[in-house]
C-alpha cells in the first residue's frame, strides 16, 4: 500500500470515528431540535427502508444529493436498467426534498429508497452488507470518505455519474489534491458532462482510461411508453377509466386559457370527447385560469379524487411528469402567448402526439427535431388545435403510428450512452 493511501487510511478512520461520538453524544441532545427543523436525524442513522424483497438479487447502490440531482439519478436509472434489467436499485439522497422525490418517482427496479446514512465505516458497512451492494454509483461530484474508503476495502466498485466538478468545488478539491487524488484513482469509471469537466477529473487524479465524456445525464431522453401498471394507478387516483381520451397542458398561463376552452367545445361538438388536465403555469395564476376557462372547469389541489371531471386545473407542484405520463396527448403551454421556459421532451418522452402554438421561443432545436419527424405539431389557435388533434389521432391515425414507431427507434439509438461505458 502506497504511503499516500496510508496516511488517507488514518485520516479517514479519525473522521469516522469523530462522528460515531458525534452520533452517540450529540445527535441524542439535538433530537427535539432535529424534529422541529427537520434534520432527520434518526433516519440518518439507519438503514434505507426496504421496499421490496432484494435476497438472491444483484443489487447496486445510486446516491445522489439533492432533489436536482435526484432528479438526474432517476434518469441515470433508466439507462442502467436498460443495461441491467435484472438488477435492483439501493437509492439515497441528502436532503429531504431529495428523498421525497426519490420515494416518489421510484421505479419498479428500486429495493430500498431513503438518505445517506452518517458517513461513518460502521454504517457504511452495514449499508453495504445488508443489502449486499456490487456497486455503487454516485450522481455528480460528491466524495464521502468513509463511502468510498470502506468500498474499496470490501471490494466494491464505484463510478461517478453526471460529473461536473464546477469552478468552487475544482479549486477547493485541487487545493487538497494530496486528499483527493486517492479517491479518484479509485474510480472505476467517471462519466463527464464536458471535455472540461473531464480535464479537471483527470487533473484531481483519475486515470485516463476510466474518464468518458457522454454529456449531461439530463438532457439524456428515451421514449417509451409508461409502464401499464402506473399508468392505470394514476389513472384510476383521478378517476379516469382507460377508455378516456385524455389531453394535458402543462404550464398554461391565463392568456392562452381560452385556446383550450375553444379547443375542448370544437372536440366535443364533433364528437370527439375528452378529458383536460390544466397545469398552471405560476402558482397564483390559478384564480385567473378557472375564470378564463370557465364554464365546466373543476379545481383540484390533489391528483387522487373521486369528482366527476371534464376540465381539471390541478393546483399541485412537481406533477407535471405524472400528468403527461397519463395523457394520450399533450399541449404545451406558454406557447401561445410566448411565456415561460417551454421544454417539450416533459411531454414528448412518453411517446406522445404534442401540439403548442406559435410563439416557442426556448429549446427551439427540440422543438424541430419533433417537428420534422411528424410527432409533433405547430398550431395557431384552439380551432385549428382541435383540428389537429382529431386528425392526428383519427383521421390520420395510421400515419402517425409509423412516423412516431420510426422516430422513436431512430431518436433512442442516437441517445443511447454506449453499452461499453456501463460496467
């Protein structure tokens, strides 16, 4: 063992014993505290909840820090299970807010969802053992001593995701190089957002060979078509049958309400009913839309009800994913009065038709990538939305399939990071 590994031995040992006294001194005496602030101290200090059997099963742990990288992690897991589909998933995060999303947006491959345990060897080992980890992978740039000290001595093997060491955390982890370094030497396989994130990966001392540029994980999109079983849950928790035609518009600000009042009376004039989820733009624009949708429109602030609905503004954050999932169409709203950040993959990752209107300004790229290929479509107005719809999902329905089964098979093999890059 080098003198280098030695003396990071030491010194992680002294920190992982420095909080084990913290945990058995100090955590009981800030437990009121920790409750009123939400530090989740006695969550901290087990093991992730199990949430499925994971005996006999291979299972690899993901860690991620806060909700935007939780974020990234649930993306990341779709192209590891498309590597390894009979793998299961240890998830973690730091911060509350990250574990709940995780909980949240779990997919069927998770095991174990819950946070970080203190970053002691003692629970890291029993992390480890106890759910018997292969891997571990860690989202973004985060080195937890005790982690990645005790992985190494038990053998398992650890790769960054999503690595993006940026200007403040570069020049701290440069400045402790001698620190640093062993830990990355330690990573088998790092996978960097940029050409310059990967030269600052290889400057803190990771090898050449194990550094690989694929870009950021979250601009990373495979089309596919929900799984049936959370499609009809969801489904079922807003009182829709499977037979429901169902159309969302997600961030609809009030100047473009009365397009979708004009497009849902044209289709059910022509026969052609539906259900409308409305999904505000702001927040306290909600007063606003129901006035200027008027008529039939239902308030929601859940997505679970038993209300008879035709058109629902739902009233909730971070649901947007969940709302397209369960569409058979979708509308992108600010597109008609050129409002709002407008990123049409939310929608158009399920496999969807999409429609908006004329005045998309942001990711215009995306936009006409969709656009070219047929699975998409521009509008001016609820008239001609109306139209549009029925035609793509009626009249022309045949057509779209085969654009759409030739876009997604085309799109997902040019997005796919190469097989080769995932141990």
């Amino acid at each position: 063992m080098k003198i280098s590994q030695i003396f990071i031995t030491i010194c992680v040992y002294s920190y992982s014993i420095l909080l084990e006294i913290i945990r058995y001194t100090l955590f009981p005496v800030l437990k009121g505290m920790g409750n009123k602030k939400g530090w989740n101290l006695a969550e901290r200090q087990r093991l992730p909840f199990a949430v499925r059997d994971f005996r006999d099963r291979k299972v690899v742990w993901v860690h991620a820090s806060s909700t935007g990288s939780a974020k990234q992690l649930c993306k990341f897991l779709e192209i590891l299970q498309s590597r390894h589909p009979d793998d299961l998933y240890l998830i973690t995060a730091v911060t509350r807010s990250g574990v709940e999303f995780l909980e949240k947006n779990k997919p069927a491959s998770v095991c174990a969802v819950g946070f970080l345990p203190v970053d002691s060897i003692f629970l890291i080992k029993k992390t480890l053992q106890h759910f018997r980890v292969s891997r571990v992978w860690l989202l973004e740039t985060e080195l937890w001593p005790s982690m990645l000290l005790t992985c190494r001595l038990m053998g398992v093997s650890v790769g960054v995701a999503n690595a993006r060491p940026g200007d403040k955390t570069f020049n701290r982890m440069h400045s402790l190089r001698f620190l640093v370094s062993p830990f990355f030497e330690y990573f088998d396989v790092i996978l960097v957002q940029s050409d310059i994130y990967r030269q600052r990966c290889l400057s803190l001392g990771a090898r050449d060979e194990c550094v690989h540029f694929t870009g950021d994980i979250g601009d990373f999109i495979q089309i596919k078509r929900p799984l049936i079983d959370d499609w009809q849950r969801l489904r079922t928790e807003l009182n829709l049958t499977e037979n429901h035609f169902v159309i969302t518009a997600g961030c609809v600000y009030p100047g473009e309400a009365h397009v979708l009042r004009e497009c849902f009376d044209i289709l059910v004039q022509a026969g052609f009913p539906c259900k409308m989820i409305v999904l505000p733009g702001l927040p306290d624009s909600v007063p606003a839309l129901l006035e200027k949708i008027g008529g039939n429109v239902t308030h929601l602030s859940d997505t679970k009800t038993l209300r008879v609905w035709d058109i629902a503004v739902i009233e909730k954050c971070d649901i947007i994913d969940e709302m397209y999932k369960i569409a058979d169409a979708a509308i992108i709203g600010g597109t008609f009065t050129g409002e709002g950040r407008n990123n049409v993959w939310d929608a158009a990752r399920f496999g969807i038709p999409v429609f908006w209107g004329p005045r998309y300004h942001s990711r215009n790229r995306s936009f006409d990538v969709l656009l070219e290929a047929g699975v998409a479509f521009t509008v001016q107005d609820g008239f001609e939305l109306a139209e549009r719809i029925v035609r793509v999902m009626k009249t022309d329905a045949k057509d779209f399939v085969v654009a759409q089964m030739q876009f997604i098979e085309s799109f997902n093999r040019e997005q796919a990071i190469p097989e080769s890059l995932i141990p």
